[in-house]
C-alpha cells in the first residue's frame, strides 16, 4: 500500500488518508492529513511537500516502535515528497505555460525603459518598428525587452526561455568586470600576464586601494612606495608616516613586505611624468567623471579617500536632481592612475575619444566605425588642478562651464572633423589608420580579458553597449582610460543627433530584431537615421569577433536531501518503489 493522494494540485480534496510502504516484517500503520482548512474552500492551497513531510516524519517517530527499521521508512518518505514536489512543479509550469500562450495571443512584442539617460531616444528608436508597443509594466513575465540605465531589478535567473517565448535585458549580469575600473585592471593584468604582454602599454600606470581586501595593506604600500620612488619630494620618515596614513584610514597595520599583488612597472612614461608630479584619484564603480580628482601630493590623497570613507559630496546633475538622488557618495575602493600630464591638445585644450562597443546575446562584439572627440572648454595646464573644466572632458562635467559650447557645437568634433584639424597642422597621421586601429585593438584585448567572465552563468538572452574612453598622448600613442556601461546618449551636439540614433538602430537590428524578427519581412531594411558618406543600407556597427562562453555548469537536482540520510538512502533507494500515478 502506498502514499495515495488525490486532486488538483495536493488540495487533499477526495482523500484524506495515508498510508506509509508495508515493509516485509512490518506492521502497517493508517494516517489521516490533518484538516487544515475546509475541502473546496475557495482560500485552499497546495499543501507544502515540506510540511507533509515533516507532519509524516512526526508520525514515524511516535510510532518508532512499530517498524524495525525507522530510517527505510523516512527514505520512502523522502522520495514519495520529491516524487510529490516533481508533480507540484508540473503544475506550477502548467499554469506558466498557460499565462505564456495568453501573451503569445497578442500580435506585438512589449517593451519597458526605464527613465533617465535620455530614454526617449530608446523610445523613438523602438517606435519605428511597428510589432513593438510600450509598457509600463515591467514584471518579467509580460516584457519581451526591457531597457534601463542600470541592471538593478533584473532578475536574470528567472527569464523566460522558451521557443515560443523570449525576453532579452540590456546589461550582462557581469558587465562590473568591464565597467568596475578596479575589476577592469586586474581583468587586464591577468590577460597580460598569460600572454607575456605588459599592461603598462595599454593603460596609464595603475594602483588599486581595496579597503575591503584582506591585501589593502600590502596594497597600500605598494603604492606609497613607489609614489615616493618617483615624487620630487621625497616622503620624510617614511615608515612613520605610514602608520599615520594607516591610522587615518583605518587600515590594520601589519609588518612591511614586498608582496606583489599587482606589476609595478619600472619607470613612468615620458608622456605621463611631467613638473606636477600629477596623478588621478578614483571611486571606482562611478562614470560621467564623478568623483574624479586631479591631485598632486600624497597628503591631499589620503584627505580624499578619508572623505569618501565617510561620504563624499560630488557634483551634482540633472539626472541626480530629478531622481532626487543623494550626492554625498560613500567608496571603499578606488583606483589611483598615472595622469597623462602630456596629451596631444586641440587648439591648447585637452580631449579625449568616445567609442561605442556592442555585446550581442550569442557573446558577439562590434565596433561603432565612428566615434566623437570631447574637448574641455579651458586652455590646458598643469598649474591648476582645481578647475574640473581644463582636465575633465566628460559632457556630464564641462556643461555646468560658462564657455561649454563656446569652441565647438556641445564641445564634441567628429572623427573626420578631428583628421582634418590634423591636416591643416601639418601632421602627417593617419587618425583611422594609427589609432583607431589602436582602439579596436585595445577592445578586443579587454574583451577576451572577460570572456569566461562576462555572461558566467550563459544568460539567454543578454546585449549591452559599452562605452570606451581613449586618450592621445603627445606622441600619438592611444591609452585606454576606462569602460562605461549606460553610456551617455544625450543628443547634445548635431553630431550625435546624427550619430547615436543610427547606432542604438542598427544595435537592435543585431539584437532584437534577431530574437523578435519582424512579422513582415522587408527584402531590403533601410534605416530611417541617415549617417554621412555611409549608405542607409549598411550597418555602421563593425565585427571584431566572438568571445568564447564558459562551460554550462552541471545541473544540480533542486531537491536536497538530508545529510544524515544520504548513507541510508543509498542503501534503500533501490528496494523502495515509488508511486508513479497521477498525484
């Protein structure tokens, strides 16, 4: 006789008895289910195969002495309860699969924005494409596509996947060791360090401070002493003052080693060295310049981080003003990199390039063939390290400057516009040619850096534009300074009026548009967001390869049994039948 339960779902609505496995030997013992509830109520619920284990495992223990051996009778019960949840999850997939079908029913595709970071732009992007329709629901189960500045909120482990039913998000559940400019770093020094490379040529000189690290004091070290290496002025009485900067900021002291933690290169480059002595303090999970400071001693450095221990104010701006954010930012881990107190100016002022980067679902990259400088609004100069607008070129910071705008349309040049400049200076370089190059070389190299990192546990389905940041130093050289997730895609020049429309476009077309083809199929697509001297016809996005997915984890059963039970149930699984009946 075995465990006999009826109606939908375990209600326990017809049958109320149980009855446990007759073992040779043994007596066999009725149960009735406690009556938790009226039958047929409407309130009733599936009962919990948790519970009715535990009201079982109760019974067998007041009636140990009837069975002779207590631990095959706990076994049987054991599987009867998975053999129980198996069928519970049946019915639970029943009923998804019902809500799915009545979503399959309507003839467009849904999708939700989130608000900030010049949305709308999404928005009109996704109103072209007539099987689409907005949303402001964002539950997951009736949202094909859902696009916000940040992944919070999303849970990935739950997205639909199905032949029928599809959802995609645009952020990688591990876009940080990309966009995380301490995990950047070491995702680099890794990559180098297998490939016999130095890192020290693609990034300006670099210290991580991790105060939650158990090597922040190793790290801490490392870099004062190779601050002082180099400083004008040298550090006095060097060991003590680095009891007082470890008290300061609250970092156990513990005795002086020379542990690597990180490569420490043997000289600064002659384009990052100058009479300043100038180097970059920064949070390391902020973009749009926050929190970034241009310093020039060590004391100054150490004042900082103490502030960001206890919270920071940092600038403020309109998307922090209309989410009412709070500006008063708190960091414990930072990046300290070399400035680059020689860069290559324009017209006496500094600039550095954005490039746009496209991850698809299938680990896909592309590169946007064109980009846009960011010029600063002060002439450039090291004397003053005060004044954000000489070293800072991110539009978020130069817009609050009186002369934003002043040189150039929102502060920005165009690739073509930049080759020109160059020509009429007499410089005989090829932009496209010496550097961008450069910069799909730098790409490629910081992808394959994350490739078993980035969709560790194979999302489906995932994309995400990223936004690179290159510098050019005074002999030409590119230098990658960081990676950006939600990169700004405010229209804020005619350029990018022209520029980002298009890319966002052709980014869904290699995204979306794969997963959700259109219902009418169109023999030739022409984008409606023309880009000079390219043809409508073309995608401006550029493939530089395919990164390779990490191994599928092993699939693991969602039942876990009882450590205490595992040697035993070893022994009994396979005399012990299981009943296989409609439950």
């Amino acid at each position: 006789m075995f465990l006999s339960v009826s109606g939908s779902g375990f209600h326990m609505n017809y049958r109320q008895e149980v009855r446990l496995p007759k073992l040779q030997g043994h007596k066999v013992q009725a149960y009735s289910m406690p009556k938790y509830r009226q039958l047929n109520s409407p309130e009733e619920k599936p009962i919990s195969p948790d519970r009715f284990l535990k009201y079982l495992n109760n019974k067998v223990q007041s009636q140990a002495g009837v069975y002779r051996n207590p631990a095959a009778v706990q076994c049987s019960m054991i599987l009867i309860a998975k053999q129980m949840k198996f069928s519970s999850d049946q019915h639970t997939h029943r009923q998804k699969e019902k809500s799915i079908k009545i979503i399959e029913q309507s003839n467009e595709y849904k999708y939700n924005l989130g608000l900030g970071n010049n949305h709308e732009l999404v928005q009109r992007i996704m109103d072209t494409r007539v099987d689409w329709q907005q949303t402001k629901d964002n539950s997951s189960m009736f949202v094909n596509f859902r696009w916000q500045q940040w992944n919070r909120g999303y849970k990935y482990d739950r997205l639909i996947l199905n032949n029928q039913y599809k959802q995609m998000v645009n952020h990688f559940e591990n876009h940080p060791e990309l966009s995380n400019k301490q995990y950047l770093f070491r995702n680099l020094c890794s990559y180098c360090e297998q490939n016999k490379l130095s890192v020290y040529d693609s990034v300006p000189i670099t210290f991580v401070l991790d105060f939650k690290d158990d090597t922040v004091d190793q790290q801490f070290t490392q870099f004062v002493k190779f601050f002082d290496k180099y400083a004008p002025k040298k550090i006095d009485q060097m060991a003590k003052k680095l009891v007082e900067y470890k008290k300061k900021l609250k970092i156990p002291v513990q005795p002086m080693n020379d542990k690597k933690i990180q490569p420490i290169p043997n000289k600064i480059p002659k384009t990052q060295n100058g009479n300043q002595y100038l180097w970059l303090l920064k949070p390391t999970f902020l973009n749009r310049g926050q929190g970034i400071h241009v310093v020039n001693d060590l004391d100054t450095i150490i004042s900082l981080i103490s502030e960001y221990q206890e919270g920071h104010q940092t600038i403020e701006d309109e998307d922090a003003k209309n989410n009412k954010k709070n500006n008063n930012i708190k960091a414990n881990s930072f990046v300290i990199q070399k400035y680059i107190e020689q860069p290559f100016l324009i017209n006496q002022r500094k600039f550095d390039i954005r490039v746009w980067v496209l991850v698809t679902q299938d680990l896909h990259c592309y590169f946007f063939k064109e980009g846009y400088i960011r010029t600063s609004c002060e002439n450039y100069t090291t004397d003053d390290v005060s004044n954000q607008f000489i070293h800072l070129t991110n539009n978020a910071i130069q817009k609050y400057s009186e002369k934003y705008g002043e040189f150039e349309d929102g502060n920005q040049l165009s690739f073509d516009d930049f080759q020109n400049y160059l020509t009429q200076q007499g410089f005989n370089i090829d932009f496209q040619q010496n550097n961008v190059s450069k910069m799909k070389q730098l790409v490629w190299m910081s992808m394959q850096s994350v490739k078993r990192k980035l969709n560790l546990h194979q999302r489906k389905y995932c994309m995400e534009i990223f936004g690179y940041d290159f510098i050019i130093d005074q002999d030409f050289k590119t230098w990658l300074i960081e990676i950006n997730t939600n990169p700004c895609i405010e229209e804020s020049s005619g350029i990018l009026k022209m520029l980002l429309p298009r890319m966002l476009d052709d980014a869904f077309k290699l995204t979306i548009d794969v997963l959700f083809p259109p219902k009418q199929k169109l023999e030739i697509v022409e984008s409606t967001f023309p880009v000079n001297k390219y043809s409508n016809t073309e995608s401006l996005w550029e493939s530089i390869g395919t990164l390779e997915s990490p191994k599928p984890a092993t699939k693991q059963s969602g039942f876990v049994l009882p450590n205490q039970l595992s040697s035993q149930i070893q022994q009994f699984q396979t005399v012990i039948p299981i009943y296989q009946g409609d439950l």
